[in-house]
C-alpha cells in the first residue's frame, strides 16, 4: 500500500514542500530509504522502527519504501522521523489513511517514541499554511513558535503514542494556543545609569533614530558597554512583521525551543575570538550566523580590535546589503541581516591614549599598527565614531539621575514615524541608514551652506564618496529629531564630526 504525507524542508529562512511517500508490498522483508537524503535522514529508519516498538505496534513482515519528493533537493536535519513514521503505519494498514489528509508533520523521534524538538518549526508552519493543511503536528517545544502562523491549528505532541490515538480517534490532541505579547522593552537596562558622556548618549540616540553603525572607543571603564547595552531599549518596539522575520531565523537556529514569537530586539554580543563563519553563518549544512540573529537589532562588538582583521572584514558586504548569501556545493542561502552594528575599542594598545590624568605608554609604532587592525573600508561603513572619555569621579555619584531610556525612545520614535512616512512602505520603513539612489537624492538634499560645508569637508578631509553619502544620511536623522524638513548647515556639521577617525591620523 502506497501513502502520501507532507512535511516541510527548511532551506535558509523558508520552508519547501516535502512530500514523504511509503510503501509497504510483499517481498523480502527489509526498508530503503531514498531521495537525496542526508547522515541524519538515513538514519531516521532505526530511530522510527524503534519509536514503532515503543509503543506496542508489531509492524508485519515486508518490503517498506521511502521517498522523499523531490528527490532532487537534499534532505537534512531529525524533522522526517515523524511523517515517515505516521506514513508507515498508514501504509502497514494500523492507521487509517484518510485520518492523514490535510496534516502536516514534522518532528524527531527518539528510540522511546518521545517526540523531539526540531529547527525551523516557525518556517515549516508559514510554508504548511500557505499549503493550505488543516493543522500542523509539531513537538511540544516547538509549538508555542508554530502557532504564531495565524490560520493554522498547531497540535503539540510529546510522544508518539498520543498521535497514532489521535488518529485513530481514540484521544484528542488539543491545539495550541498562540502566547500573549508581553511588553518589548527591558526595564533593567535605563539610559539614566549611565553617569555623565552627553556627547555619547547624543550618539546612541542619533544612532537609534536612523539605524546607523556606531563606533565607541574609549579609555577602560569609561562606560562604552552600558552604553552599548542600553542601545535596545532606546529603539522602538519590534513591529509584527519584523517580530515574526526576527522569530523564523531564531527558528531555523534552533533558538525558540518553547518560546513565541520574540518581541525584543537582539542585543548579539559574540567574543572576539570568533570564526567568520560564526559571524556571518556557514559550515557544512548552513546555519544563521551572529549577524544574522541580529537581524533588526543590534550586533555588539566589545574590544574591536582583538578580532580577527578577515572576520571583520567579512562585515563589509552585509553591512551594505542587509543580508548574507551563504554559498555550499549544490545549494545556496541567504539570511536576513539588517542590524545596527555597535563596537567599542580602546584607543591604544595601553588603553590611555589622550585619556586626561594618565599616561601613554605606547609608541608610535606600535598605535599605528593598532589602528591598522581595523581596515578602511569597514571603518568608512561606520557612521558615527565617538569619544567616550574616562567619568570625572564628581560625576559618578549623578548616576540614576539623567533623562531615561523612555524619553529618548520617545523622540527616536518621532524620527522613525517620520522616515516610515516618507518610505510609504508601512510595516517596513526605510530608516535613514537603508536609503540608497534615487530614495537618498530625494530626501537628502542640504541647503547652500549645508553644500559648502559638507564639500569643504570632503576636500579637508579626504573622503570618500560613501563617507560622504553616510554623512548625508547621518544629517537627515538629526533633521528628522528637530522635526526639520531640510537639512541644514548645522545638521551637516554634527554629522561631520561623528567622524572622528577620520580626522586622526593612522
């Protein structure tokens, strides 16, 4: 007997269609398992004969044929255990086929018959709608992600028993119910418990309204990663769309394992001994890298310069896209990565370069070869640089009492809602720092005396033409905070100098 049962492929940040047919026929007794299946699918046959047993079901004696269709996109992943072990006992006459219609499985089954979590569940679910099923089994762990697919009933397994009694209609397999929205801001990290640096909370704020990158450095323990820290809760609130874009590629990590839709934006902060392939994503069957767990929020890299110079380097063209495109041996992906990239670094070796009160022990030699770690081109994709000296110890007891992370997110907010209305593009605004073209000819065009300052600059300062542009941008958020509709001569001038490095020799 020949039956059908659909499942899902995760590839990338979606899901394809996988059409899971087994045959059960007279003949020498044994299974195959074929189309373009990977390590962990072949072995799916051991775990569903054992989780088969488990639960008191003596198949009978023949020859069992598995195809996954189509058998010309390759198989990963613990996800095909389930449909082909509903699909066996469907085709071995102990499930009724009909009960099967319209449902899609996906899940891993262990030797016991409990049902494992799997990656991409939330992808699987869009891709199940879009099919038109009329439900969706997952695991447990993963139904709370599942279920944020409106129009789609989710039912959440923890053992295989219960399915093979549900489709037999001797027990009911409740749907899961999609989790409340909780608040998207973190109370715990205010911008008013960082002491005094006006100049860099200015920064972190024009950085929040537009989206832009923005580079802190600093003496030791001068407030660089609270700062940073604080970044998240001055941006707004995750719209749903974004929610869900942000949710699918934690889903396809494996990162939502009994969680909902994600209602924060990231904060990312990897150690600075990571691979670029954990930085951007990669290995043998790709997977989402930092960047793209990022993915409208912020990625956080303290002590730059103790990054490995390729790593870094790797940044460059997601910085510009705003996504990855991951490329292996018969296939390729791309993950999303649109993220404010947010780094700290010391501005010397010793730490103490022109920090007032201490003294730099470095050499010359040895700060140029310093600042040499970070190359031009990523620098120059860096918005704002700011200095973020040492707190006068007069200062630190002010601690609690500067304006709060609410305020600030209420005027960035004001900027956002602005560019949102420009952009015309509804849930998905372009924030300044995503203009490109025509869209930046359009909203970025300075007055007179914004021209000339802004060309004196370049021709001073020996820029480059995208330096040039992000400095365009950079003042159009400042406009957009003072409610101005041109860009004007001050403007241009605090976006100039957010160019610090630019003005420091190497």
């Amino acid at each position: 007997m020949l039956v059908r049962v659909r499942t899902e492929s995760v590839l990338g940040v979606s899901a394809v269609p996988v059409d899971v047919e087994v045959e059960a026929s007279p003949g020498m007794p044994g299974s195959r398992l074929v189309g373009l299946a990977g390590g962990a699918v072949q072995e799916a046959m051991v775990r569903v004969t054992a989780a088969v047993r488990a639960i008191g079901v003596r198949l009978p004696e023949k020859r069992v044929t598995v195809n996954l269709a189509p058998a010309d996109l390759r198989k990963d992943g613990t996800s095909y255990d389930l449909p082909i072990a509903v699909g066996l006992l469907a085709a071995s006459h102990e499930l009724p086929p009909e009960a099967l219609e319209g449902l899609h499985f996906a899940g891993e089954l262990s030797l016991s018959g409990e049902v494992k979590p799997v990656r991409g569940a939330l992808p699987m679910a869009i891709e199940a709608r879009r099919a038109g099923a009329r439900g969706l089994v997952v695991p447990a762990e993963n139904a709370l992600e599942a279920a944020v697919v409106q129009g789609l009933r989710v039912h959440p397994a923890r053992h295989f028993g219960q399915i093979v009694a549900w489709a037999r209609g001797e027990a009911e397999l409740p749907a899961q119910l999609p989790a409340p929205l909780p608040a998207g801001v973190d109370p715990a990290l205010d911008l008013c418990d960082v002491a005094g640096q006006e100049q860099a909370k200015r920064a972190l704020e024009v950085a929040a309204a537009g989206g832009h990158n923005l580079l802190m450095f600093g003496p030791p323990g001068s407030g660089k990663t609270m700062l940073a820290r604080r970044l998240p809760g001055v941006l707004p609130p995750l719209a749903f769309e974004e929610a869900l874009e942000l949710t699918v590629v934690h889903s396809v990590a494996g990162l939502t394992r009994g969680r909902g839709l994600i209602e924060q934006r990231p904060f990312r902060a990897p150690h600075h001994s990571i691979s670029d392939a954990g930085l951007v994503g990669g290995s043998n069957v790709p997977r989402p890298g930092e960047i793209s767990l990022a993915h409208h929020g912020v990625l956080f890299l303290d002590e730059l310069t103790e990054f490995r110079r390729h790593v870094l380097d790797s940044l460059r063209q997601p910085l510009e896209d705003g996504e990855v495109t991951i490329a292996r041996a018969g296939r390729s992906v791309r993950y999303p990565a649109q993220f404010m990239l947010v780094a700290a670094m010391n501005p010397c070796p010793c730490g103490y370069y022109g920090a007032q009160g201490r003294t730099c022990l470095c050499t010359l030699h040895e700060l140029q070869k310093y600042r040499r770690r970070l190359s031009g081109p990523l620098l120059d994709r860096i918005d704002i640089h700011v200095d973020v000296p040492a707190v006068p110890c007069g200062l630190l007891v002010s601690a609690g009492e500067g304006e709060t992370s609410a305020a600030v997110r209420a005027r960035v907010a004001g900027a956002r809602a602005a560019q949102e209305e420009r952009s015309g593009r509804g849930a998905h605004p372009r924030c300044n720092a995503r203009l490109r073209g025509a869209a930046q000819r359009r909203v970025c065009q300075p007055d007179e005396a914004g021209r000339r300052l802004l060309g004196q600059a370049v021709e001073k300062l020996g820029l480059s033409a995208r330096a040039h542009d992000r400095i365009l941008r950079l003042a159009r958020t400042i406009a957009d905070l003072e409610g101005s509709d041109a860009i004007r001569a001050p403007h241009l001038g605090e976006a100039i100098q957010y160019r610090t490095l630019d003005r420091q020799p190497a």
